[in-house]
C-alpha cells in the first residue's frame, strides 16, 4: 500500500490549484473539466482538492477547516524556510507563525492557504548525531 494523495475540500478547485502553485512552486498535473477535482504534483503523494459541491452531492458534509483550531496540518519541506514564508504569503497566504527557530533543530513557520487550511513550511529536522 502507499499514500496516494491528500485532499482537500474547497470551494474553489481552479483557485486553489493557482494559489499552491504561486505559493508553493507545485505543479497542476489535472483539472476536471467540470472544475470539481484537481491534483498537483507534490513528490510521491499528490495533493487534490475536491469541490465542497461535489462532496455533498456524494453525500458527505465537510466541515470549513478553522487554522486556530486546527484538526490536521501539511508540512513543505525546503531548505530555505525564509525565502518560501515570503513566496507563500506573497501568493496570498495568512501568516499563523513567523519563522521559527525550534528547540529540536528543525525552523518551522505556519500560513494558512485562503481556504483556512493549516500549513507548516519547515526544514528537515535534524536528528542528534
């Protein structure tokens, strides 16, 4: 088995898909024509974003993602944690957490991408040697 992909539910398939990819560098590798379902290439696991609308058609009833109460987080990776704060809130993002040096070795910042969902632009921690 592997992890596939991570989706979120949002109102806007086409609009998110653009903000990740201005915030964050990733690339769009589809859009349904119907607008409702999109991916973009992230690595080895996809991120997608599925319509609010589709879901309840499907019969679900997702719930709006609150970032000062967060149920869940995604973390980006990159070596310039500085560098990439400033891309993502440029493209649009809500500062949650300036950058941040931790105590265990890794520099984590927070944004919250305009749907509300929370995310963390960190370094690789650094393991004890």
């Amino acid at each position: 088995m592997i992890f596939r992909y991570t989706i979120f539910y949002v109102e806007d398939v086409a609009a998110s898909l653009d903000f990740f990819e201005r915030a964050f560098g990733f690339e769009r590798t589809f859009l349904h024509e119907s607008g409702d379902y999109g991916e973009l290439a992230t690595g080895t696991t996809k991120l997608a974003f599925s319509s609010t609308a589709l879901m309840r058609q499907l019969g679900k009833t997702p719930a709006a993602p609150e970032p000062a109460a967060p149920t869940f987080e995604i973390a980006f990776e990159t070596d310039d944690v500085s560098g990439a704060l400033r891309r993502a809130l440029d493209a649009g993002a809500t500062l949650i957490q300036d950058v941040r040096d931790e105590p265990w070795g890794q520099t984590t910042s927070y944004v919250a991408d305009p749907n509300g969902y929370l995310i963390e632009i960190c370094s690789a921690v650094q393991m004890p040697g």
